[in-house]
C-alpha cells in the first residue's frame, strides 16, 4: 500500500514462513523486505520512512514529522492492543491455510512465542470477537469526524491498521464489523484505494454484515 500510495511500480513475491530465511540471504528475520536497486529494507515502518525519504518528489506517507510521529503511536496502539485481540480470532485460520511443512513451523513458533497451543488460543476467539468493539472505539469516534486516520486523504497511519484487519479478512471466517460502523466503512474505503490493490488479494469471508 505504501509503495501503491508513493505510485512506486513493483513486483510482489511471495514468501512461505519457511522461504523467509532464503529472502535477501537471510539478513532479516521477517517480511516485508523490499530491493530497491542497491538498498534492502526490513520493517514496515522502516520501509515507509525509506520510501517517504528517498521519494520526497511523490506523495507523502505522514504529511511531515508530525506526522510520522502520529503514524508510530498508531503502529505502537496496533501492535499491543488490536493485534493481541485480533491473534485469537485469526491464529487457527493462519495455521489451517498453510501448506504442512509451513504448519509445522508455525505452530512451533507461535507456541513458543505465547506459552500455549493454538487450540488454546483459539478457545478466546469468542471472547475476543466480544472484546473487538470496545478495542477498535478509539478509531470509530476518530473517523466519525474525518475519513481517514491520515485526516483529509489516507496516510501510513492508515495501512498500518489496514494492514491488521486484512489479515484477519484473508484468514478468518468471522465477521467482525456492523454495517454502518464507521470502522467498517473506512475499511471499505481502504480497500478500494489504489485501483482496488487491497481487493486483489481473496478474502476468506466479508469482514462487516451487509
């Protein structure tokens, strides 16, 4: 969405949990990884402020500092409180889409990362799927005064949370929004953004009631 957002051209690849070691030697441990013609990037933040950085004559991710400022409290806000509910809901469905040998790798990690199994996991999806309003309040009230998190016109604050409830679209049968929440409407709007990129991808239910 950042590069799509800069109207950077590229090529995507794709990358099983277990090819991740083979991307660029192996000098990250994670994906996103983008080449750039002699620079390699890791981070989703840190490719943001490499492409904000190196591209200053196209369109801005944080609309200045302030901005980029806002865009780290949102990622920070995003991975300690709408991933942590959001990974009991999707964590079975990530694991059932793998192929064997990427299920097996998973589920070593992630069991070794929470202290639990998947099953254990997944028996709060119901209680996170109740949690998830009260979790995504502070962005409902926000986009009841603006379209977007960015204000005016999307920015990288916007991908980033974005980011997290496609991942739950692409791996979760649940539907997680009403229809007529702001969130869900904004939702919709981000996936419409850049010819439809958000859409390219097959969902595996709708997130909102329609």
């Amino acid at each position: 969405m950042a590069l799509a957002h800069k109207g950077l051209p590229f090529e995507r690849n794709k990358v099983s949990f277990t090819q991740v070691p083979e991307v660029e030697g192996g000098v990250f441990k994670t994906v996103p990884v983008i080449r750039d013609g002699n620079q390699v990037v890791g981070d989703s933040f840190l490719i943001a402020v490499y492409l904000e950085d190196s591209y200053p004559d196209r369109a801005s991710l944080f609309a200045g500092q302030g901005g980029q400022a806002m865009a780290r409290f949102i990622e920070s806000w995003t991975n300690a409180t709408l991933h942590a509910t959001l990974r009991d809901i999707a964590m079975m469905g990530i694991h059932e889409g793998l192929a064997p040998v990427d299920q097996a790798y998973f589920r070593a990690t992630r069991e070794a990362r929470m202290g639990m199994t998947l099953e254990q996991t997944a028996q709060g999806r119901d209680a996170a799927l109740k949690a998830l309003p009260g979790t995504l309040m502070p962005l409902r009230l926000m986009l009841k005064s603006q379209p977007w998190i960015g204000g005016a016109s999307p920015l990288f604050a916007d991908y980033i949370v974005f980011g997290a409830l496609q991942w739950v679209r692409l791996t979760s049968p649940d539907t997680l929004l009403e229809t007529g929440d702001p969130v869900a409407e904004w939702f919709e709007r981000c996936l419409d953004l850049h010819d439809g990129l958000g859409r390219s991808v097959p969902a595996r239910a709708t997130l909102h009631r329609s």
